[in-house]
C-alpha cells in the first residue's frame, strides 16, 4: 500500500492556492529566524569556541559560586511558588464553584481577583510589598513599630510571586472543577461518604493531573519572572537576574549565553512535561459538560472559614494594588502623608514621561494587531488545514511559551547584534524599533495562539468546508468565515498581546536603546534606585492604561463580538 | 436549470489511512470501479465505516484517492481543489454560516462568482422558493428549525448549480417523521432541477426511497451496484441480503436452475449462476413465508407477537431461528408458542446465493 498519490495529489492542491503557500512559508521564516535561530545561537555560544566544539564555557560558569546559588535559589523559590500557587488557587477555584457565595461583595472580589493577572504589569506587588513591609512600610513600621524588617530576598520573592500567579492557577482550576459530573460527588455521598472523604477519594483524584498542571506553569512562570526578583530580591540572585547581570555588568555574553541555556533547559523540560502529559491527561479525565447544577454546599462550619480565608486573601492582594497608586500620591512615603501630585508632575515634566508613554504605547499598538492576526492565522492552519509543516510551525510557536524573556533577550542579542549569523544581514534591525516590536510579537504569540486554537476546534470543520466547496479560495474562507467567527478571540488577543506588551520588560530590558523609553523600563530604574514615589506614578498611569485597554476589549465584544449567536446557533 | 448534467466517474479508486491506534494502513475504500449517469439520483450505502463519507469527500475534493482517478463529466479532477470542482455538497451537520443570514448564506456561492447584485436576488429568491422558504431571506440561521435550515443548505448548493450535488446523510440530525418528509422533498427538487445526485446514508429505507441506483458499500468494497428492487430481490451476497432489509438464510442445494433442496424438499427458487449441485444460501425475506398447517417446510413456533400490521414469529427450522412476519393477521390462523407450523413459498420469493 503505497500513499504516494494523496501526498502529492495534496500537495498539488497546496500548490494551487498560493496565497496559503505564500503565508505559510512567511510564517516557517518568521518562527525560523525569530525564536529558532536566536536560541541556537544560545547553544552555539556556548559550546563552540575557536578551537571546535567545548564544554569550558559550561566549565567556567558552573564554577561561578554565584551563579550555583542562584540554580538552587531559582528552584527553591520556584518550588515554593508553585506550591502555594497551585494551593491558593484550587482553594479559590473551589470555594466558588463548590461553596455558596452569599454576597454580591464576593463574587465581585472572585471577579477581581481573576482579572487582576490580566491587567497587572509584572512587578506591582514588588512595589507594594516593599511599601506595605519595608523597613518604611505602612504596615511595618506604623502598625506594628518594626523599624529594621526586610523584604528583600527569598521570602519576598515567594510572597510576590506566589499573589501574582496564584490567579492564573485559579482559573485553570476553576474549569475544571466545573467539568467535573456533580453526581460522581453525590453517589460517593450517597454512599456515606463524609464531604471530606468525598473531596479526598472523589475530587482530588479527579483533579490531580490539574492540580500538577497549574503547579508547573506557575514553575515555568516563576523561574522565568524577572521583574520581581530584580525587584525584591535584593542580593538574592534567581537565574533571570543572574544573566541580565552577567551581560550588562560583567560584559560576558558567552557566559550569559551558556548560562540562559541552562534556564532555557530546565523551563523546557519543564514545558514538555507539562504539555505532553499533564495537559493530555488533566483534560482526558475530565471531558464534557456537568450533567446538570451542582448542589452547593450551604453548611456554615465549612462556607465561613471558607469565605473568610478567601476574602481576606482577595482583599489583601486588592489593597497591595490601591498601594500604588497612594505611592505615587504622598509626599514621601513612609515619612510624609501629605497628599501631592508632585511625583505625577515629575513624571512628566523631568522624566519625559510622554515620550516613555508614547513609545511604549505605539510599540505595543504596533505589535498587537500583528501578534492578534499571525496568531489567528497559525491557529487556523494548524486545526483546520492539513500539510506537512504544520507540526513545525505549531510546536515552534508552542515553544516560544516555554522561553522565558530573559533568554530570547540574549538570543537576540548574540544573534541579531551582529546580522543573522555574524553576516550583517538584518543588523540594522538590532537597536530599532522593529526589533522591539517582533520581540512583543513573540512573547505573546504562544497565549493568543493557545486562545485561538481552542475557540476554532469549538467550530464545526465543515463550515468551512462548505464555503470552500461553494467556491472560496483559503483566503476567502480565512477572511468570510474563520475571521468573523473568531472575532471574540482575535479581540482578546489583540487586547491582551498589547497588555502584554506594554507590561513586558524582561526581554526588552536587555535590547532597548536610549532612544526608545519605555515605561516599564523606567519603573524597573526608578524602583531599583529607592525613588518609588516617581516609581508608583509610572506604575499607576500603566495600570490605568491597561484596564482601560481591558475595559475597551469587554466593550468591543459586547458590541461586535459574535460567539454568542454563534453558540446559540446548533 | 442547471446548465449541464454532469456524470462521474470512479476509476478504480482507494483510500488508505493510517489506523491511529495500531499505526498500520488500512483501505478505507478499496478499488471503487463506477460510473454515475448525468441526472441520476445514486445513493452510497453502508454502515458506518464503509467507506462511503470518504468516498463522497473524495468526490468534493476534501480527501484525495491513493490510487486511481475520478472524473467529472470527462475532466479528471484529482488535482482541483475543493473550491474549483464543479460540486456542491449539503453537509450533515447543515454547516450553514452563522454570521450571516438566510439570503447571505444563500448568495454566498453567487457572490464568489461575481454575479451582479440583481441576478444574486432574482436566483436567491427563486431557490428559496422552490426549496419552500420563501420570505425567509433575513431571517439568522439560529431562528430556523433543523429542517428549515436543511432547506437553507440545500438551496445554497443548487443556487450554484453545480455539476453534481452531493449529500453527506444530510437528514441524520432530524426527527423520523420530519426525515420522511424531507426525503420525498429532495428527490422532488432534484427531479425537478434535474441534476446529478450522489447521497451519503446508512439508512436502507431513505436509500430505497430516492435512489434511481444503490451503491452499497461494506469496509471499503462495493458491493453491489443496482437498482434498489434488484438489491432487494437478487442481492449478490449475504452482506447486501442482509443490509438490505430482513433476511434468513436457509442452507440448500441446487438441483435446477430454478429449484433448490431445504430440508429435504424441492422448492422453487431463482439460483442466479450457480451450478447444479452447488451448497447454497437462500434469502428468505421476513414477508416471503406463507404459514400453514401443512406444507413444505416444517417448524416449531417459538416467539409470536401482534403488530398491528403483522404478526411476528421466531420460527425454527432445524438450527435455524427464522424471524417471519405475516401481514394481515386478522383474517390469518395466528400460530402460539410451541406450536407446529408450516412453510409454504409462492413462487419467485426464493433467491439462492
């Protein structure tokens, strides 16, 4: 049995639309020359030197004390982080769809608490933290007359981490509680079953592979963060700080290369095990609607501790975020409470805080249309069109979730600082804007993918199939069809890529030029010099700016969004 | 209506996937030899996993064949993609657009063919017309029930009129009464439109109902390529015997060309080319029985029921449980279990195998 006819006779038919040829092999160059090329770049580095292929620079590096501590710090805080993300997040996920919720107060601080990862940029409770517990924070060292406590390092770190990505642990775990039959619950009950046995022997089993799920993408995200740590960590160095300090204080860029391959392989083992097992397994178990409603528990003893522990965590990190904001509006902080607008003022008239708003915001504006279509058009290629580099293209742009900024800033810098390898071809791109807008493409492309994929596979196959059959080429069918019925999706990953983007700053710290200021990088300098008043008015105008890109995107969906007729419609 | 019947033609046509589970390739359709005339209304039968979707997606140019070639009137038309065939299909699952509404979807096919704005209105409420869903035209595909937006789906590919059309069980998703009706609408329209048909189904009666041929299918291989009375009355095997209504098998012997021994007895039956001598099958259709209290063939009664239409009997003959049903029971011995009963056969009921 020889298959040889469909291939080509495929093939042939490929070839025929060459429009769809044409994308797809811009978009193999893309992914080629701006996520493969730079991270072989990392592993030419660091292993070729003049003299052929050598381990010394792994040598040299594996000997550099500081950077075996940060390894085991990365991992620990890492570790810690992902427990108690994953912890706080399922305790959240059940109280809401297990436990009945009195008070419109809570449900609106569940809603809150789910967004906030949306529109926070990535080191606010950094900020916050330091004000709140500080050697001058309010709480510190005006409730409790602690004068000399210190939030920088591992406990500062975790702590911050952990508020930050718990949300995102939540939500995963949110859909998969709600997927789960509520009568398997009720027959182990039935059965006699106390409720805790039932969400030991029941539940627990249920959700595991979920549970281990949420654990390793707040690992990913945790040993990949730059911000906090440059942040908080004080002299408590993770990897992400480590190379950016080797690159831009010791100048060693085969060194940083040698060592973003190590981080690179432990987010990447990571990554694999988390999509190629855990992810299949979480959802294997778990397919389909719930039957019917679940009964909710109304039992005191459980719903008041319950409630209370999860509102005093939701209003806890809800009052680290207003910190900001207050940061930027006292005199200075910790000392004087006089409310000013001085720090805003400054922003502006001392800080060219119009050109850093204005870059940051065209960049972003630039990157996110971009990053909302490439990611719709991947996505329809690999769950509708079937032809042979389509595992490529779906696995590269896959892999660039697993590469933390960090390491995609070296890459770029070996590899594009110099030309496309060391040639000058494409070196006046290194230093532009461009540069920096193809970076935010490809930090956000993997999330607007991921969304894009789902909401297509919900789309039956077949009516696309009948506009091709009635006449439409790819494109035709791309733009009349697929586009309109993804419109919810394309919106939100237009909003979030620009969320995305002008929150980011661990890649773009390490390739930005001083004739670009970008509002994260500044809020990075500020805050590492001590001048957080200046730090807290930057942070909040970007705040505002993101949820009211938020707030724009809920609007546009309200208005032009289409998924509720379509899901209506069986 | 349409501007010229198309017929297709099948050359020698296979399909081989890959089975995701043992990763060995299989035929999904194995050397599919045959010619559909322009203007009639062809059925592929089967059950599921025939190979008769793939077939009909190997047609519309979904799914391209591993071997041989298949053609459109006399264009050979492996290489065309989907959208440059001149096909049209109506889905299963309707596969209507469902941001657009009824007229849009409708004009869809005329627009990509760069019609003018009046002609796309004049042919669009025309179709909706025949198909019977005049004044419909704004309405959301989500406002229609199932058989109305089947209407929809049917109009949207005769509106194009194509070649051949082509339907992938398209009344699957109705209820029974609702695929009864529909049925005897889409022979009406095809009739009346005058176009070549291929349809998709794995129910024998809608296939009987519409089909000028039967083209019945079983894991990959045609069977059988006839009329629907001839697939009933003469089927080439036990496969289509059975797939084609009832049927009991009897073991037999050939002794003429037009008598075959059961049991001991002579009975007359049509052997086809079977020689003389030969072991043999014969068909036994559940109405082809007539129950008496002597006769040829003798059993004991091991189930009757009344249907209304029929009475239903278990009868075993030998080792042979035979399931026969008599019509017209009123004015019939109705025989009990454990009762002894008789077989009797008209002649020309009988078909050897």
């Amino acid at each position: 049995m020889a298959k040889s006819q469909s291939a080509s006779l495929d093939r042939k038919k490929l070839m025929a639309d060459p429009i769809m040829v044409t994308t797809i092999a811009l978009l193999i160059v893309f992914l080629t020359v701006f996520i493969l090329y730079p991270l072989a770049i990392l592993l030419v580095d660091s292993f070729v030197s003049e003299t052929g292929f050598t381990l010394d620079t792994f040598k040299r590096v594996l000997a550099l004390p500081n950077f075996r501590r940060a390894i085991t710090n990365t991992l620990k805080v890492g570790f810690l982080v992902g427990i108690a993300s994953a912890l706080i997040g399922l305790l959240f996920a059940y109280v809401e769809v297990y436990v009945k919720l009195r008070t419109r107060f809570m449900e609106g601080l569940f809603r809150v608490v789910s967004m906030l990862p949306v529109v926070s940029p990535p080191f606010v409770l950094s900020l916050s933290m330091i004000m709140l517990f500080g050697k001058a924070g309010i709480i510190t060292r005006f409730l409790l007359k602690i004068y000399d406590n210190s939030v920088y390092g591992f406990w500062g770190i975790a702590i911050v981490q952990t508020l930050t990505f718990f949300p995102v642990c939540y939500m995963m775990l949110k859909g998969l509680l709600k997927n789960i039959d509520p009568s398997l619950e009720e027959a182990a009950r039935d059965m006699g079953a106390s409720r805790f046995k039932v969400f030991n022997t029941v539940t627990l089993p249920l959700i595991l592979p979920g549970l281990g799920n949420a654990f390793l993408v707040t690992f990913i995200e945790s040993i990949a963060d730059f911000a906090n740590p440059m942040i908080i960590g004080g002299s408590y160095d993770t990897l992400a700080t480590t190379i950016y300090l080797q690159i831009t204080g010791a100048y060693d860029k085969q060194g940083a290369a040698a060592m973003a391959v190590v981080l690179l392989g432990i987010t990447l083992l990571m990554f694999v095990v988390q999509k190629y097992y855990l992810e299949a397994k979480s959802t294997a178990t778990l397919s389909g609607k719930a039957s019917r409603e679940r009964m909710l528990i109304t039992d005191k003893s459980v719903t008041i501790p319950l409630t209370i522990l999860c509102s005093a965590l939701a209003i806890f990190v809800i009052l680290m975020y207003i910190c900001v904001p207050f940061g930027a509006m006292f005199r200075t902080w910790g000392y004087d409470f006089h409310l000013t607008f001085k720090w805003f003022g400054q922003v502006f008239k001392k800080y060219k805080g119009f050109k850093a708003f204005k870059d940051s915001f065209i960049l972003s504006l630039i990157s996110a249309p971009i990053t909302a279509l490439l990611s719709m058009i991947i996505s329809y290629l690999v769950v509708k069109r079937k032809f042979k580099a389509k595992g490529f293209i779906e696995a590269v742009s896959m892999l660039a979730m697993a590469v933390p900024g960090t390491v995609l800033g070296i890459g770029y810098i070996r590899g594009f600082s110099g030309g496309l390898f060391g040639s000058g071809i494409l070196q006046g791109l290194y230093g532009t804007g461009a540069i920096l807008v193809i970076v935010f493409i490809v930090r956000s492309l993997p999330t607007g993918t991921r969304s894009g994929i789902s909401a297509l596979r919900q789309i039956d196959k077949s009516i696309e199939e009948s506009a091709y059959d009635m006449g439409a080429d790819s494109f035709k069918v791309f733009m009349t069809v697929t586009l309109p019925l993804i419109k919810d999706s394309f919106l939100s990953g237009f909003v979030t890529s620009f969320v995305r983007s002008i929150t980011a700053i661990s890649a773009i710290i390490l390739l930005v030029t001083p004739s670009y200021l970008l509002i994260t990088v500044q809020i990075n300098e500020f805050a590492e010099k001590g001048a957080y008043g200046i730090a807290c008015a930057f942070a909040s105008i970007l705040i505002l700016i993101t949820y009211g890109a938020v707030l724009i995107m809920n609007l546009l969906m309200k208005y032009f969004g289409t998924s509720r007729r379509v899901q209506t419609n069986d | 209506m349409a501007k010229e019947k198309k017929g297709v033609r099948l050359e020698h046509i296979s399909k081989i996937y890959k089975d995701p589970k043992t990763g060995k390739d299989f035929y999904a359709v194995k050397d599919a030899h045959l010619e559909i005339e322009p203007g009639s209304f062809v059925t592929l039968l089967g059950p599921s996993g025939c190979g008769k979707t793939t077939t009909l997606r190997m047609i519309a140019g979904f799914e391209s064949p591993d071997e041989g070639e298949i053609y459109l009137g006399n264009e050979p038309i492996n290489a065309l993609t989907p959208n440059k065939r001149d096909t049209a299909m109506v889905f299963q699952s309707y596969a209507l657009l469902p941001h657009y509404n009824i007229f849009d979807n409708v004009a869809y096919g005329l627009k990509l063919r760069k019609m003018d704005k009046e002609t796309i209105k004049r042919k669009v409420t025309d179709i909706l017309g025949l198909v019977g869903l005049e004044g419909m035209e704004n309405r959301m595909t989500n406002q229609l029930s199932g058989g109305q937006q089947q209407r929809v789906a049917l109009a949207r590919a005769l509106v194009i009129e194509p070649g051949v059309l082509l339907f992938d069980e398209p009344l699957s998703n109705l209820d029974a009464k609702l695929r009864v009706s529909m049925r005897t609408e889409i022979r009406r329209i095809q009739q009346e439109a005058g176009i070549t048909a291929i349809y998709v189904t794995h129910d024998q009666s809608e296939a009987m109902a519409i089909s000028d041929k039967v083209i019945i299918m079983n894991r990959g291989n045609v069977e059988q390529i006839s009329t629907p009375q001839e697939a009933y009355y003469y089927p080439n095997n036990k496969f289509v015997a059975d797939f084609i209504g009832e049927a009991n098998f009897l073991k037999g012997k050939v002794k003429a060309q037009d008598k075959v021994e059961i049991a001991g007895s002579d009975i007359s039956c049509a052997t086809g080319s079977l020689a003389v001598g030969a072991e043999c099958d014969v068909v036994l259709r559940p109405e082809g029985a007539i129950l008496g209290d002597n006769g040829v063939i003798k059993g004991s009664v091991k189930y009757s029921c009344f249907m209304g239409a029929y009475q239903d009997y278990h009868i075993l003959v030998g080792d042979t449980l035979l399931k026969i049903q008599e019509y017209n029971p009123k004015n019939k011995k109705i025989y009990n279990v454990g009762d002894e009963v008789f077989l009797n056969f008209e002649d020309n009921t009988l078909y050897a195998l």
